[in-house]
C-alpha cells in the first residue's frame, strides 16, 4: 500500500508541475503552486523531492530515456517509414506532458538539449563517416535540428487537432 501512496503522490506532483508549466514559466512556479495544483501537503511534496528542480529532473530524465529508447528501436531499420511512424505515436501519447517540458531550458531539466543530443547521437550511428565538403559535425548538427523541428512541428500539430472542438 506504501508504494502506491508514494506512486500517486510522485505522479500527482509530476502533472501538477506540467500544468503549472501550461500557465507559467518554470521560475513562476512555487513549490506551494505545485502542492495546491497537486492537491498534496508540502511536507508530502518535500517527502519525495527537496525542491521543484529535482521533479523537472526527474520528468525530464523520464521522457529522455524513453526517446532514446524509442530512437534505439529505430535504428533496427532507420529507412523503414514504420520506426518513424512509431517514434511519432509513442511520443504523441504524452504529447501534453512533452511540450510544456520543451520550454524549459533549466541546467537541472532541458528536455530540449536532451532531445537534441539523443537525435545527433543517433545521427553519428546512421551517417557513415564519409568525405564530405562540410564537417561531419555540422551534417550531425543539421540531422538533429531538423529532425527535432520535425517532432515538435507534428506535436504542435497533435495538439491543434486534439484541441479542435468535436
């Protein structure tokens, strides 16, 4: 019975930080924002984490080992359409959680830079080292901005039509 109290006080406080994050930015948001959002106590809030910063680490560390994963599975096959259709399905069923992370740029939590690094990681195990006229960090570069731009672009669109009145 323990672990599932802490379970549901840790996701309670986790999705109030995200909707908090929905309102403001994240050096707005209190620790008394997230505990009335959460509906926990602050001596429950402060049972799991020493302070706001250390529940964006953890989502932040949670949603980056899940897209790396996800990205793991795709290089199986990176030219098959499927392994990027699955990429954008799996990430899209926490797309509400995804983007307001995206926004902060914090050194304990940068979903963001953590994205960005998995995509050129992944990019140095696609491309061959070849000779090309332009650095072969520059092509990693290019690879994961656009690709980054890709997935948040399909999020944003994600959002747009799930928002959209029935």
């Amino acid at each position: 019975m323990a672990d599932m109290r802490k379970y549901k006080s840790q996701r309670d406080i986790q999705a109030a930080l995200i909707t908090c994050l929905n309102r403001r930015s994240f050096n707005q948001i209190t620790v008394n924002d997230i505990c009335q959002e959460g509906l926990v106590g602050r001596s429950t809030f402060y049972h799991h984490y020493p302070d706001k910063y250390a529940v964006l680490s953890e989502l932040v560390e949670q949603q980056a080992a899940r897209f790396d994963e996800l990205l793991d599975a795709r290089l199986v096959d990176p030219l098959a359409d499927s392994g990027l259709l699955a990429l954008y399905t799996a990430l899209s069923e926490d797309v509400f959680m995804i983007l307001p992370l995206l926004k902060v740029h914090e050194p304990e939590g940068d979903l963001s830079a953590r994205y960005l690094a998995s995509l050129r990681r992944h990019a140095a195990q696609l491309l061959p080292e070849v000779s090309q006229p332009v650095p072969q960090d520059f092509l990693l570069e290019i690879y994961a901005s656009t690709a980054y731009t890709a997935i948040t672009w399909h999020f944003g669109e994600e959002v747009r039509i799930k928002s959209q009145p029935l």
